[in-house]
C-alpha cells in the first residue's frame, strides 16, 4: 500500500518537478526585482529565532508557557 502511495505521489509531482526545473520562465515573471530590505527583516527575525531556539539546551517555549499558566491561573507572577 505504501509502495502505491508513493508511485501515485510521484506520478502527481512528475509535472510540477519538470516544469519547475524544465520550463520556460513566464513573461509576467521578467521584471521581478529583489525584495525590500523591510520584507527581509521577518524573514531574519524567524531565521534567526528558529537558529536560537533550535541551539538552546532548554525548551524555551514550554518555559514560558508555564509561566504564563501559573500567572493566569496560580494568581502570582510565575517565577518559581
């Protein structure tokens, strides 16, 4: 059953991956410039975060998260 499901995704792609990689570039396509340097400024900000996140030993978010619950839900700051 896996083996079906994998040629019939391949058979689905096969189109897109020629085209993609085979095709001609379209003419609404020519005149694309490169992006703003204020649209690249998310785009660093979550490679940058998920570099941070992915070298940190400790699981930042679920540290945050249950300092958050304790503060709505415990009635203190959540600092333990």
């Amino acid at each position: 059953l896996l083996l079906v499901s994998s040629l019939l995704n391949a058979i689905y792609y096969l189109p897109i991956v020629i085209s993609a990689f085979f095709g001609t570039v379209s003419l609404e396509f020519v005149n694309i410039r490169e992006v703003s340097h204020r649209m690249l400024i998310p785009i660093v900000i979550l490679a940058l975060s998920t570099v941070l996140f992915d070298l940190i030993p400790l699981n930042v978010p679920l540290i945050l998260s249950t300092i958050v619950a304790k503060f709505l839900y415990g009635g203190g700051i959540g600092i333990s």
